[in-house]
C-alpha cells in the first residue's frame, strides 16, 4: 500500500513538474514577443512629416517632436526658396517609419551662385532670350521704346537699372530688356498655354513679344515644390480654341494686341480643371 502511494505522490509530481513546464515555455513566449514587439516596434510606424520649405532648425525641432533623427546628405541652389531650407527629403512626407528613423533631406544652400550678365545689347528677343539662358538667368519685363527695328535690344536692366556686361548676379535673377518697336510691325498674337507649367508658360509668353502679368495658384499649391509641378488652368486673355475628336487642341482664333502686353495665368495642380475653352 505504502509502495502505491509513493507511485501515486510520483506521478502527481511528475505531472505538476509537466504543467509548470508548460505554463513556464508559455511565459517566456509572450515576454519574448514583448520583447520583440519593443524592440521592432511593431504596429508603432510612425508617419513622417513634410519638411519642405521649413528651415534646418525647424526642421531639426519637428523632427524631435516625432521621435525621428535629420541628417543633411546634400545642398542645392534654388533661387525661390530661402537659403538653408530644407529642398527634398527622403522617406517623402506621409511615409510610414519606425521610431528614430534617419531622415534624409538635401537643403537649399545658405550661399547663392553667381553669374556673370553677358551682353545682348544688339540682338534679336530670341537671340538674347537664348543667350541669357545659357547663364542661368531668366528674362524679366519686356519693355518697348519707339525704334526702327522691333524686337531689337536696346538696353538690359537689372532691378530697374542698366546693368554692365560681367556684372555679377544670382542664377535666375530677371534680366529686363528694353526693345525697339517699329509702329508699322508691332502686332503679336497671343499663344495658347493651358496646360504648361511656369517654366514654360513664361518662356513661350516671351518668345511672342509677351509679358507675364499676374500669376495665380489655386488652394491645391501648398509650396514651392508644389508650383514647380503646378500647370495653367486658365489664361486671361484666353484665345478662342477648338479640341479635335482625339483631344488635339489648336487655336482657331485671337485678335492682334501690340508687343508688350500682359497675360495673366492661373495655375493648379488638379487635373480636372485643365480642360480647353470653346
């Protein structure tokens, strides 16, 4: 009997030695998913914010607040945006990132580039638009004066002033040009451009003897970044169009205006308003 109860006593040992090994395996299962959980920080992503166009010490301050580290990988030069401003980052905006995450960003450079304003006094609008171009410059306000030859420089200003050939200046900066205008040729016609961007909005005003007049963003451009992709939803005046079956839309119709005037552009990032005008 004594023999019995000593296997009996055996079996009950052997079986809560059984199940606390089982609740033991159990334990260290759930604390090492805790662990792993801390440390992958798993269904804890966090969202990175935009920061585009903030300066470096802003940009360094949000980045803190969202447990994320800001590390400076490049620098460009863009003339519209404030020098040591953050340009591009990656992971972009909105992307999904564990704690601590580095966050790459290429910020606009705190020095500008310089370029010399070549002279293109004596050449045709096309020939200095092209010419002031290759120095990284853009043309500013046409200006016509009473002259025998239309389109025929004159005079090129910078800031209201005559400017010297050499003269050193930012990239992009506007180069106005006073132009000839002979009253028997100064008619241009005015181009079509929904659905350009700035860059090419503008150029193609100029090349018609054209200035820009007012440019307006609707409420879908929040930055700089956001008007470098942003195209024309309307012009002001607007040529009459026709749209073909395929799409095509050509101009069937505007009246003369002299050389000089202004066009007014409004810009948008949704598509559905860039649609032509009967």
């Amino acid at each position: 009997m004594e023999e019995l109860k000593n296997k009996d006593k055996g079996k009950n040992i052997l079986k809560r030695n059984f199940i606390g090994g089982i609740f033991f395996v159990v334990a260290m299962l759930i604390l090492l998913s805790l662990a792993l959980r801390t440390c992958t920080r798993h269904n804890k992503e966090l969202a990175v914010p935009d920061f585009r166009t903030l300066s470096l010490d802003e940009a360094k301050a949000l980045a803190a607040r969202n447990d994320l580290r800001l590390d400076v990988v490049d620098s460009v030069y863009v003339k519209r945006l404030a020098h040591g401003a953050v340009y591009r980052q990656n992971p972009e905006a909105g992307k999904a990132v564990k704690k601590n995450r580095r966050i790459l960003i290429t910020i606009n450079s705190m020095t500008p580039q310089m370029t010399a304003v070549p002279n293109v006094v004596g050449y045709s609008l096309r020939q200095a638009s092209a010419e002031i171009a290759s120095r990284g410059l853009t043309i500013g306000k046409l200006v016509y004066r009473t002259d025998m030859a239309t389109n025929n420089v004159l005079e090129q200003r910078y800031k209201g002033r005559q400017v010297i050939p050499g003269t050193l200046v930012e990239t992009e900066s506007p180069i106005d040009l006073v132009l000839g205008l002979n009253p028997m040729d100064n008619i241009t016609y005015i181009p079509y451009v929904v659905g350009y961007n700035i860059q090419l909005a503008s150029s193609t005003l100029t090349d018609n003897s054209l200035n820009v007049g007012a440019v307006k963003y609707d409420d879908t451009v929040k930055d700089y970044q956001d008007s470098l992709r942003a195209v024309v939803y309307r012009q002001s005046p607007m040529p009459r169009v026709s749209t073909s079956e395929d799409g095509e839309t050509s101009v069937i119709g505007s009246n003369g205006v002299v050389m000089g005037s202004t066009v007014d552009i409004f810009l948008t990032l949704d598509s559905d308003k860039v649609v032509p005008r009967q």
